[in-house]
C-alpha cells in the first residue's frame, strides 16, 4: 500500500483558509467531545491494565495488546470515516482522537521498556520496543485493508491543487 492509497481526511487541509476558519469555530463543542472520548478511552485502558497486570521484568502483555487494538481500530475509523461514510465533523475527535487516543499509550510503552531494562531485562525491553512497533504498524495497515474488503470501499485519489 503506497502514500496514496492511505485514508486521509480531506477536511483537514490548513492550506485552504476556508478550512482553517473552522477551526476557530465550535472550539468549546470539539474540546468537549474530545475529553468524553479521552475519559472513556482512558477507563477502558486503566481497566485493563488493572485486569492484567505486570512486574517490570515481565512482557507487558496489556500495554502491548492495548497499543496493537487500538492502532487496528484508527486503521478501521479512519477508512470508515474517510471512505464508507459521510461523517459529522465530531465523530473523528470523538472516536479517534477522544477514545482510541485515550485508549492507546505510548507514553507507557516508553515506561515500561525503561522499567524492564532498570529491572535488568534488556531483551525484554527490546522485543517490547520492536515487537510493538511492527505489531502496531500491522495493525492499521490490517484494519485498513479489512475495512476496505469488508465496506467495498476504495481509496480516494488526492486532488492535485
């Protein structure tokens, strides 16, 4: 799958004034949605992580999960939203920023390989390091693909402007 034939949302062109007048627009509305995603987002992580703990020497099996799902459901969002449907502007803070953004952590990822090679597991940390990485980036593109088979939907050519 080339450049081209990622989703992108054509509403987000910042090189079209008119486009970058609505950001200024409904700003208290867009901060809103995006939090009451972010909380649910963020419950559903913490729940998880509760739910399946770990030492620091140990694989992170939660956080790892986590990360993998959430970037195969911004792959689905993002073709859905792009290419299946005609979306209200909200929907996209709302799932893909508000909740999968909420939902995902990066910033615990880079944690937990910290705590793993502090606890003397640096192999652990690497395979968590890599293994995420590639496992993440597997995801969209399997999300994207899945999507795109199961809606019939194909992606759109760019506009050259």
């Amino acid at each position: 799958m080339g450049p081209d034939q990622l989703p992108t949302n054509p509403d987000v062109d910042l090189r079209v004034a008119r486009q970058r007048a609505e950001l200024r627009r409904g700003t208290r509305s867009l901060l809103a949605t995006i939090a009451a995603g972010g909380v649910l987002g963020a419950v559903v992580r913490y729940g998880l992580s509760v739910a399946w703990p770990h030492a620091p020497g140990e694989f992170p099996w939660s956080t790892f999960v986590t990360n993998v799902t959430g970037c195969l459901l911004i792959g689905v969002l993002m073709v859905l939203i792009t290419e299946a449907w005609t979306a209200h502007r909200l929907v996209r803070p709302f799932l893909g920023v508000g909740i999968l953004g909420g939902y995902t952590t990066f910033s615990t990822y880079a944690v937990d390989i910290q705590q793993a090679v502090a606890a003397g597991h640096p192999r652990i940390a690497l395979v968590y390091l890599a293994g995420t990485l590639a496992a993440a980036l597997a995801a969209v593109y399997t999300g994207i693909n899945l999507t795109r088979l199961a809606t019939g939907s194909r992606p759109r050519r760019k506009e050259h402007r």
